[in-house]
C-alpha cells in the first residue's frame, strides 16, 4: 500500500517479471551472495518465467564474485542444457575470468588435499 499525495490508500499490485528478477539476482551477485541470487533465479522458474542468457550469465557473474567454481559448473550445465538460450561474447568472458581463478587454485587445493591424506 501507498500514501497518495491527498492522503489515499492505494493498494499497488507488483506482478515479479524478468526484469524484478534479474534486479535481485543482479544485486546478490554483485556481492558475491550466490546463494541467496541462486534463490531468486529458482523462485523466477517456478514462477514460469525461463531464464535468458542474461540471467544465466548474472548467475555466472555471482559465481565468480564469490569465487565459487562449483556453482558457476552447475550453471553452466544448466545453460547448454536450456535449448531456449545460448551462450554469448558475455558468457565467453564470464567463463574466461572464471578460468583464471580455476588456474589460480589447483596450488591451494593440492595443499589442502594433501594435508588431509597427513
């Protein structure tokens, strides 16, 4: 409900859409929040509303501000299996910065293993 200026109630109602959506999973994933944006873009399917490759490429872009290269393979998986969508220069680009961090992490991540075998 709003406040008209002459002191009316209005009630509003707000139908989510692909734009409300992708404003939310954008904004978790500028913070590097993919779980919370991975929530919003479930919630967007089970409305009945597909995603688009930009809503693939905001769940790849989380992924990658949270570092997280588990989540950014599941989305992927999940954008080359939608035959609705294809990838783009933007998915392309996301996927080579996530490839950067891949490539840092083998050192720490061998260490790591090898400290748990200890």
């Amino acid at each position: 409900e709003v406040i008209s200026p002459n002191r009316e109630k209005i009630k509003l109602s707000i139908s989510p859409n692909i734009d409300t959506y992708g404003d939310l999973i954008r904004a978790f994933a500028e913070q590097g929040k993919v779980d919370v944006a991975q929530k919003y873009f479930q919630k967007m399917i089970k409305a009945g509303i597909p995603p688009t490759v930009r809503m693939y490429n905001m769940m790849l872009n989380a992924a990658y501000c949270s570092h997280n290269l588990t989540e950014a393979s599941n989305v992927f998986e999940s954008l080359i299996d939608d035959p609705n969508v294809e990838p783009n220069k933007m998915t392309k680009r996301l996927l080579h910065k996530l490839k950067e961090i891949a490539q840092q992490r083998p050192e720490s991540a061998q260490t790591k293993e090898t400290e748990r075998k200890s």
